[in-house]
C-alpha cells in the first residue's frame, strides 16, 4: 500500500484501516480482535509508529517499510 510517499506492505495475516482525515493507520489481526500497532504522519509526513505487540519492522530502504508478525 502507498501511502503520503511511504510504502508500507503489511505481512497478509493483517488487517488495516486508514483513516485519511487523521493520518492514521491501524494494523490489525485479520478477525479484527486484536491491534498489533497504530501508525501515523506527523506535519513533516515522518512515520510514527505506536507498536503494542508481536510485530516486526522492517525498513526498506527511503520511505519504505515492512510490518510483519511473529506468528
């Protein structure tokens, strides 16, 4: 997914919501019953990543990046 410049691939086991008004993104378990983390833009269109639990960054290189789980 291509998102403000970034390109973000979430692993397929993951679900997401984006919520364009507020800059946000929210990475999910695929039955919706767990958030794995929420990520948003700030005024600079810097990532920042609010992780909760069992997920995996991956930086891609200049604006891209990899959310995987450790399931």
């Amino acid at each position: 997914m291509k998102i403000n410049e970034w390109t973000i691939d979430i692993s397929e086991n993951l679900k997401t919501y984006w919520d364009k008004d507020n800059k946000r993104l929210a990475v999910l378990t695929k039955d919706d019953d767990e958030i794995h983390l929420t990520l948003e833009f700030d005024e600079e269109n810097n990532v920042v990543i609010h992780p909760r639990w069992n997920v995996n960054f991956i930086l891609n290189g200049e604006k891209s990046i990899k959310i995987t789980t450790n399931s």
